[in-house]
C-alpha cells in the first residue's frame, strides 16, 4: 500500500479499505487530508511486501518506490492509487504507458527481488 509521511504511514496496509468507495472516491479523501500540506510533506511510498515458503523455510522481501501525493487526480493509464501517485518527474503512475510503469513498479522489484531468494532457497 501506500504510506504518507505526514500522516504518519497513512494509509498503509489499509490502502484499499481505509474508505468506502471506489479508488477514485479513495483518492479524492487522500488528497482532501493532504490539502493542507505541500512540497516535501506531500511525500508518499509505495511499499510492497512479497513472501514464498515451502512449509518449512520461508523467504520474504520488501520493495519500496518514492513520490508524491498529486493535487488533483491525473491519467488514464492504472488503477488504485495511481492516478495520485506522482513521480520525481511530475507524471503520476497513471500517466506513464505501461511498460515505463512496469519498470519502475515496486510490485516488479519485489518479484525480482524474491526470485533472487529463491534461486538461493
């Protein structure tokens, strides 16, 4: 999920169920809480956290990508929270093709990152 510094890691594992609503409904009460913040306290991180096991040992890993929660809700191209997760560039996730997103997406790195374990499980 996403953790927003100012609100001390809000919403975090709740991402998805802090509101009820669609993403979009979601995303407008986020920029509602930040709208009093700008700059820097506006920072947010996307976190993913991945695990495998095979009932006796068990590998886990967690990926992380930076940014910024936007003003107004922006793209077309993503779901959740993307379309108010904006980049260092100025591009929310929801306004890069698929294939830059799928570069950047902590979802992939942690993919990465676990397979890396289990090549070494």
């Amino acid at each position: 999920g996403i953790e927003i510094d100012a609100l001390n890691g809000f919403p975090g594992v709740r991402t998805k169920r802090w509101h009820r609503g669609d993403d979009r409904e979601r995303n407008l009460g986020i920029i509602e809480k930040m709208k009093d913040f700008s700059g820097e306290d506006r920072k947010v991180k996307f976190t993913t956290a991945m695990a495998a096991s095979d009932g006796e040992k068990t590998v886990s890993v967690v990926a992380c990508i930076d940014g910024f929660v936007a003003e107004s809700p922006r793209g077309e191209n993503g779901f959740g929270f993307d379309e108010i997760f904006e980049l260092e560039d100025g591009r929310t996730l929801a306004e890069l093709s698929t294939d830059e997103k799928n570069t950047i997406s902590a979802r992939r790195r942690a993919l990465e990152l676990l397979k890396e374990q289990l090549l070494n499980f």
